[in-house]
C-alpha cells in the first residue's frame, strides 16, 4: 500500500503525527478539485479563508512570517496545476491594473490590509476603448477575493508587513508569457 505524505504518521508512539493547517488545504484542494466552477470556487475560498487563521506558531507559517518572501511557492500541483503562494509587501506598494488571462485567482489576506480596485473595458460609439473604474474594496486579515479570468483590477498595499495567500488556477507566468495576462 502506498503512503500518501500527507496521512498522519505513527513514529515510536501510538499517536499520528498533527497534520499541518497547510497540508490539510493541499489535501482538500488536491481531493476536490474540479475545475472552475462555482463549487470549486466556493470550496476553496472557505479553504483559504480558514488557512488564514492558521496558528502563528505553526512552524511553516512561523517561517513565512520570519522570511517575508515577495513570493514563495507554497505548494504546485503536478496533477491540476494549480499553485499556492505566500506574497509579502510593504505599505504602498502598488500592482497596476491587470487581468490574469486564462486564469483565475483568488487573494487571501494574512495580515495587514489592501485595497483593491476593480475595472471593467468600455468602449465608446467612435471604438476608443476606456479602463473605467467599478470602486475599491478593502481586505483586511480572513478576507477572500476571487478573480475570474477576464476580471481586471489593481492592488495597493495599505499596511506595513502585510501577507497574503494567493492560490492561482495556473502558472501565471505562462499567461504573460502566452500575451493572454495582460497589464493596463
């Protein structure tokens, strides 16, 4: 029988092994996935929102919070491709507005707070096409946003040490590199 390293193990004691907050969200997202949908997206925005209460002293998130990486892949799926990430940035730091191709996303916050607009293309009687703005929304720690492809919007940092998940459907590299994400 195969182990699969996600399964508590018994080592020298009759008790499993805890399993990680992170390795229960990889196993449920790895377990349940099916694609874009509304309950995958749903599925997986309760997931992510419940990884953001994870224990400070757990010692992966232990390690997040020491490190402060602009970006760490968490964990890539062989099998879905989809990725998890871990972003931290400083007070005013700014994304420009953007859409994320093929793909979709969805930003769980940490700690810390963000502001994030968001924007629809409009185009006029003569063809001239517009970036009109649709109105910001602020995250603060627990909070979830998705982005479907196609969605634009922009980010910008409000607090000092702010951290977030970001759980992506795809590599989005490959999106920028296919000129199907693109930045306004």
């Amino acid at each position: 029988m195969k182990h699969n390293s996600l399964e508590p193990k018994l080592e020298n004691s009759l008790e499993p092994k805890k399993v990680s907050s992170l390795e229960q969200f990889i196993h449920q997202a790895e377990n349940n996935w099916s694609g874009l949908n509304s309950d995958n997206v749903n599925r997986l925005k309760s997931a992510l929102t419940a990884l953001t209460q994870s224990s400070p002293k757990e010692p992966w998130l232990a390690a997040l919070f020491n490190e402060k990486p602009a970006a760490k892949t968490l964990y890539e799926s062989e099998q879905h491709r989809f990725m998890l990430l871990a972003h931290h940035e400083p007070a005013d730091f700014y994304r420009q507005p953007h859409d994320h191709g093929n793909g979709w996303v969805l930003y769980a916050v940490l700690s810390g707070t963000i502001a994030m607009n968001t924007y629809k293309i409009l185009t006029d009687n003569n063809g001239n096409e517009q970036l009109v703005n649709r109105g910001k929304e602020v995250l603060a720690t627990g909070d979830c946003r998705v982005f479907l492809p196609g969605d634009i919007h922009h980010t910008h940092c409000l607090s000092d040490n702010f951290m977030q998940f970001r759980f992506t459907s795809c590599d989005f590299k490959q999106e920028i590199k296919s000129g199907r994400m693109k930045r306004f």
